[in-house]
C-alpha cells in the first residue's frame, strides 16, 4: 500500500496495549472507505479485538479480512448492535450515513467511532449532540492526518514542550491527489460528502482548532476553483480546489473571557494562493 494512495493509507504503529485481552470488543460497520484499516490498526494496537464486521458488499468484507483474518464476518448490522458483549463500533460508511450509524449505534448502548468527516449536514451535528446528551455515550472521529501522521504527532509534542510558543497561524498546503481510478462515485457528490470543505477540508480546521488551542471557530472566507477536463467520466465531471479562511477564539489563561487570537488557512485539492495577512485583529 502506498502512502500516495491517501483513501487506502492505513499506518501501522508498535503495539501499546492500554487493556487486557478480550476487554474491548469492538464491532466494524461500514467499509465504504480504506481510512477503517488504519482506524482498526489503532485500535488492534491498543489492545481491543475485532469481534465482527459487516457490510452489506461481501467483497469488501472479504477485502477487510485479508488484513484482520481473525476478525468474524456476520450477516447484519443487528448482530453487531444487538451484541451485549461488543463497547463499541467502528465505521467509515459513505459520510452523510455515518451519523445515522452512530446514533443506531448510541441508542443500543455503545460508543461510537467514525471516519472523518463525522457529519455533512448541521441538523446532523445536532442530533447527535442530543443522542450523547440523552445516552452518555461517546461520538468520536478518525482525524487520521493528526492522528496518524508522525509530524503531525510531533508537531503536537514541540507546541506542547514549548519549543513554538503561542501559535497564532496554521497553514496548510499540501495538494490533496485527486486519484480518480480510487475513488468511488459517492466522492464525488456532494450529498453524499457534504462537499470537498467538509470531506477534505475538516482535517486542516481540525488541526488549526487543535494546535491553536480554540475553542471555537468559524469560517469567514471560502473559496474553490472549479477543474473540468475531459478525461473525467460524467459523474466525476469536475474537481474542486478551495481554500478557506478562519478566524478562532480561545479562551487566554487568566482572562474571564475569551478573545480573537488566532486565524487558520488551508487549501485541499491544489494549492492557495490565498494566505492571511492580519493576524493582530
């Protein structure tokens, strides 16, 4: 597997159990995207066991139990819910089903941990703040560029060790491949991902709000720059490369109140030629 191949990279770490054997039992659901295997790995390497996967494609089960051979292939969704003895279910479902899945998931008493992007819709984000509010359980999400890229982790450890001081503006770059023979038809509309902003775009504001500190944030400046070519098939008619602008607060240690202190840029799909110039505001 190449790390070219972003959709299918899924990195191997050293095994660091946090629990014992058969503590953990997590279910699998949902294979529409390769970011599960590197979901799984994680998880695998933390300790837990893959108690069952299913999907409604054999083939991509067959294909995930190629690299988790041990792992058991059931006939539904409801053996994996309707299990007592599995804590929690990973899924990397086409986007816009993957809170649908976690609030199945929640109202059955598990936790529930999803590929990016967890959401594509606001309605969405509020119905499962509601679900956790309700049933105490967890909605966590894969953000795998910060949580499984070693810069990335290490960038976590020198801003946290000091080396940076206050980080006041995050940049991101890198050109997304658009590795048209990989990606399905479901990439590709955006009710099915909520648009490239939101299928792409979250890793880079998931990092700005993490390596900033900020509480909150919101978009004051989006952009994209439609890409036709005839060498893509009609349902792939065109690719996208926005850019955004963000502006964040976070709360000063020692203030009673939080103030303006940083602004975030990111481009997916292609470089911007866009960056922040005021970050005094």
């Amino acid at each position: 597997m190449q790390k070219s191949d972003g959709m299918n990279y899924a990195p191997k770490g050293k095994s660091a159990p946090v629990c014992g054997k058969g503590d953990f039992r997590v279910g699998v659901i949902g294979l529409d995207h390769g970011h599960i295997f590197g979901m799984c790995n994680g998880l695998v390497e933390a300790g837990a066991e893959l108690a069952g996967v299913y999907d409604p494609d054999p083939a991509k089960v067959a294909n995930f139990r190629k690299a988790f051979p041990d792992v058991r292939a059931v006939s539904s969704e409801e053996a994996i819910l309707e299990d007592p003895a599995i804590h929690l279910v990973a899924g990397a479902a086409v986007p816009s089903d993957r809170c649908s899945l976690g609030l199945r998931t929640m109202d059955h008493g598990k936790d529930y941990f999803s590929d990016k992007p967890p959401f594509t819709t606001l309605d969405q984000i509020a119905s499962a703040r509601k679900k956790v509010a309700e049933t105490n359980r967890k909605y966590a999400v894969y953000y795998s560029e910060r949580l499984h890229v070693e810069a990335a982790v290490f960038t976590e450890k020198l801003i946290a060790d000091g080396a940076i001081g206050r980080v006041v503006q995050v940049i991101g770059m890198g050109p997304h491949r658009i590795s048209l023979p990989q990606r399905p038809e479901w990439f590709f509309r955006k009710e099915k991902t909520g648009g490239i902003l939101v299928d792409l775009g979250c890793h880079q504001i998931e990092q700005f709000l993490f390596y900033t500190g900020a509480r909150d944030a919101r978009v004051v400046q989006a952009r994209w720059r439609t890409i036709n070519s005839s060498s893509i098939p009609d349902w792939k008619i065109s690719a996208t490369r926005p850019s955004w602008r963000t502006t964040a607060r976070r709360t000063i240690s020692g203030s009673t109140g939080s103030r303006p202190t940083v602004w975030g840029s990111g481009a997916t799909g292609g470089h911007s030629s866009w960056a922040p110039t005021d970050i005094s505001r």
